[in-house]
C-alpha cells in the first residue's frame, strides 16, 4: 500500500513537471525591450545588451521612447516585454525586476556668475529657472521626487522642458539657472558644462535626508577628477544622489529571456565604474518592485553548472521548475514522512475496530444469567472470529490479527463457563 501511495505520488509529480516544461520550453526568438531616448544612455547600453542576447540567436527589439516614464507605461499596456527603469519610476501593475543595474549621478549643474550664487540647500530655491527634463523622461520624473523631497511647490521656480544636450547648452548660454541631469559622468553632452567657466556642478548641503526622502535614491561619493584631469574635475571630491537602474520584465518573460538578460547585464555591469566598485551590479538591492523569482538565484548563485553541457533555455526551465517545485517538496516531504504510520493505523484499524464490540460482549455477559443470551453472545465470538481470521494482512501485521483471536478465544470459554454454570444452577 506504501509502495502504491509513494509511486502515485512520483507520477503525479512528473506528470506536473511534463506539464509544466511543455509549457513553451522554446524561448521566443524575439524581445521587444523599452531602451529610452534613441542614442541615449540607456540606449546605448540596450545596444550592449541586444549583441549579446544575440549570440544566442534572440532578437532585441529595441524600442525608443521618450525616457523611463514612456518605458514604464509601455510595459504597464504590455506593448514591451521588457526595459530599462529608472530608479524612482513607478508602476501600477504588476512588472518584475530582473535586477539593479547601474547608478547614475543625479547631477545639478548651476550657471553662477559673479553676484550671483545658487543656494546649495535646495529648500531654499526660489525664482529660478531650471531645466528639469522633457515630459514624460526620466529626469523630469527624478526632479519632481527631488522638488518633494526638498519640500519645494511647482510655483516655487520656473520648470522648463529641457534636457540633456538642450540643457547642457541652455546652461552654458545663461538662459536658465539650473540645469539637472540624471546621467552617466562620461555622458558627451556634459562636456558643455564641463567647459563652460560660469557652470558649477552643486555639492548640496543635507544628503543624507534629502536621499532618504527620495525613493530608489543613495549617496554617491564622485572623486575629485571624475570628469576629467586636466584640470581635475571636480576638483574636490562630492557626495551627490544617485538613482538606482533596473532592468524589468513582464511577469510572464520567458525564463530563457530572463536568463540571458542577467548574463548581459553581468556581462556589461559587473566591472563597474569610477563610482561604482567592481561586481557591485547585478543586484537585487534597492530594487523596489517584485523580484522576479528565476532572476533573484541567478543573481545570488550566478550561472548553473547544467549550462556547461545543456543549452542555457534547458537549464532555464529545468531550474524554473526547480523553483516551482521547492513549496510542493516542503508540504509533500512531511506527507511522505506520515504515510508509514497512516498505513499502518488503517491495517490495525481493520482489526482494532471489533474490540469496540468484543468490549460490549464481555460487559453483557457479565450482566446476564440467561442462558440463550449468552449462547448468542458466544455465537457471535465465533462470527467475529471467522471474520477476524479471514482479515487478508500484510505479514508483519497479522499478529494484531492473532492476538484479537485469542482475546475473542478467552471470553468466549468463559462465557461458555457461564453458560454451564448457570445450566447446573437451573437444574439443581
């Protein structure tokens, strides 16, 4: 009964994992991924990430957008299966995050010349004209947390849609007070400000707060000649915010997808930057969104050793499966571990459920003096024998059988001891 139980239970098991693994074992040959602004940052490490994916033959189709808020509400309509986000981004349904990737800089650059300062405690802002990004990119996103967080309203400073090379420029051309980029340091057009004389990039007074009341933002420590040498730029170390990147996928992304989106991204994240320590990214930190299961132990265990000799979509679905089945081992474990004693309690039971009536026997015979009662109570014994005796038991079990026989044996002699007692009685 144990063997059948056990071999149910295994066939069940594998029936499921058949199941599951036909479920599409074949990775899709084609990836739409949310890369931003077209010859962007973030379009040119989606660049990265689409040489490497195709080595395996997948296609990544990069899609350009206006920044992390258009990547976010592409992936929130399901017109992308994957993209890049920025840290602070948000998202209504539910996307997962393959990892953090990078940290980029959230740089505030001021035009100051002489007469002129920009306060370096930004809750102090007023009546300037700042550069914030267009609508819907990620800086605007960022500068609006930023604005909160320093407890500034929109009617505070003039906002203007400016970004990147447009606000490098206005910048330098004194047309706006404030120019912030959320931006690797080597990004080409911060080279306008770094040469313009009058443009100073803020070291601001209250990080550490400002950092804790944005969401996905840290302190990154810049050292000084970060931009450049000659002359060193800055000249003096700083501690700017920086916001968190992640790569973030549907909740159905293949787990293939999954696999080789985390093998590019440690391809081209892992050796870090001048602010960012080696092998610091991928990871699962400061990620904010649900983490995609397959993505988190890939992350934290890095490759499977099954890739060596199994295509890596084999691994993928065999350690998917994996995953899937870790909470059906964890409650079947302690169901295989009780089904020796529910077997034998269902054999003894078999048995043990006729002393309830051997009891009852025993109890009326000892509460009658009538002959013909208690000839059919020992008629009874020896129905009760003949069914107990004809109980087909595992060998092992047979002596619960035996002993309930000999039990039976006992009463019924001394009930027949009654019996031929009570007929001497009757005819004394």
């Amino acid at each position: 009964m144990f063997r059948i139980l056990a071999t149910a239970l295994a066939v069940l098991i594998t029936a499921f994992a058949l199941w599951w693994l036909s479920r599409g074992i074949i990775p899709p040959s084609t990836v739409r991924f949310a890369a931003g602004i077209e010859n962007g940052g973030y379009w040119h490490i989606a660049e990265q990430y689409r040489d490497i994916l195709a080595e395996d033959d997948i296609d990544l189709k990069l899609i350009p957008t206006a920044g992390s808020a258009e990547n976010a509400r592409l992936l929130a309509n399901g017109k992308a299966d994957a993209g890049l986000l920025q840290g602070g981004i948000t998202l209504d349904r539910d996307i997962e995050t393959l990892g953090a990737v990078f940290t980029e800089p959230f740089l505030i650059f001021a035009h100051q010349t002489d007469g002129t300062s920009v306060p370096t405690n930004p809750a102090r802002w007023s009546g300037l004209r700042i550069a914030a990004g267009a609508a819907g990119s990620g800086t605007r996103a960022a500068a609006t947390s930023f604005f909160n967080a320093a407890g500034l309203s929109n009617k505070s400073n003039t906002l203007l849609p400016l970004g990147d090379a447009e606000a490098a420029k206005a910048l330098a051309d004194g047309r706006v007070d404030i120019a912030l980029f959320v931006a690797p340091l080597s990004a080409p057009y911060l080279s306008t400000v770094l040469a313009d004389a009058d443009s100073t990039l803020l070291q601001l007074d209250h990080t550490v707060a400002l950092s804790r009341r944005m969401p996905q933002s840290i302190r990154v420590d810049v050292p000084s000649g970060a931009f450049g040498l000659n002359p060193p730029l800055p000249p003096e170390p700083v501690t700017l915010l920086g916001l968190v990147a992640r790569i973030v996928g549907q909740p159905d992304l293949h787990p293939a997808i999954v696999d080789r989106l985390v093998e590019a991204a440690r391809r081209v994240h892992e050796s870090g930057n001048i602010i960012t320590p080696k092998d610091k990214f991928p990871s699962m930190d400061n990620t904010s969104l649900p983490q995609n299961a397959y993505a988190r132990d890939l992350i934290a265990d890095g490759e499977s050793p099954l890739n060596g000799f199994l295509p890596y979509w084999v691994t993928a679905q065999i350690s998917r499966f994996a995953i899937l089945l870790l909470p059906i081992v964890f409650l079947v474990l302690p169901l295989l571990r009780a089904l020796p004693g529910l077997y034998q309690w269902s054999i003894r039971n078999r048995v043990f459920r006729h002393y309830a009536r051997i009891r009852e026997i025993d109890n009326e015979a000892d509460a009658t003096d009538d002959p013909e009662t208690l000839g059919a109570l020992r008629a009874e014994l020896i129905e009760l024998d003949r069914h107990i005796a004809a109980l087909k038991l595992p060998l092992p079990y047979r002596g619960y059988a035996y002993n309930a026989r000999m039990h039976i044996d006992l009463l019924r002699k001394r009930i027949a001891l009654r019996e031929s007692e009570t007929s001497t009685a009757a005819t004394g």
